[in-house]
C-alpha cells in the first residue's frame, strides 16, 4: 500500500503492465504477489495478496481478461 498525490491512472501509466494490473478502479495489484483469487459475489472476486493482510477486489470483467493473460 502506497500514498501518493498522482491518481491511480497516472500510477499505472508509470508502471511495468508485465508486473503490475488493474484489477479494478480502485486497485493496482502485483501479479507476483498473487496468492488466490476467489469469488465474492456474482460479479466481483477477492484477490489475496502475500506478505499482507490486505486483500484487493477484482471485476468479473478484469478476471477473465487475467486469466487470458496467463492462458
């Protein structure tokens, strides 16, 4: 978790798209920090980080387009 003035989108334009996602308009997570992603919800999906309690949320829409990433 990081404080920053620049929004999310300025956050995400400065950072390697092989490393990091936007899983959701309100979260940018590491892939490598992935430890599972499970439903929460019709539409929507928790991602469990490691090395942290704090989780992320993940649209239906951002999962499958995760999962062809690693298809």
């Amino acid at each position: 978790r990081y404080v920053t003035g620049d929004s999310l989108g300025e956050t995400e334009a400065k950072l390697d798209p092989a490393v990091f996602f936007r899983c959701h308009k309100s979260y940018i997570i590491n892939l490598t920090a992935i430890e599972s992603i499970t439903p929460y919800g019709r539409w929507t999906y928790v991602v469990r980080l490691k090395g942290t309690k704090q989780d992320a949320l993940i649209t239906h829409e951002k999962y499958e387009e995760l999962e062809g990433m690693f298809a």
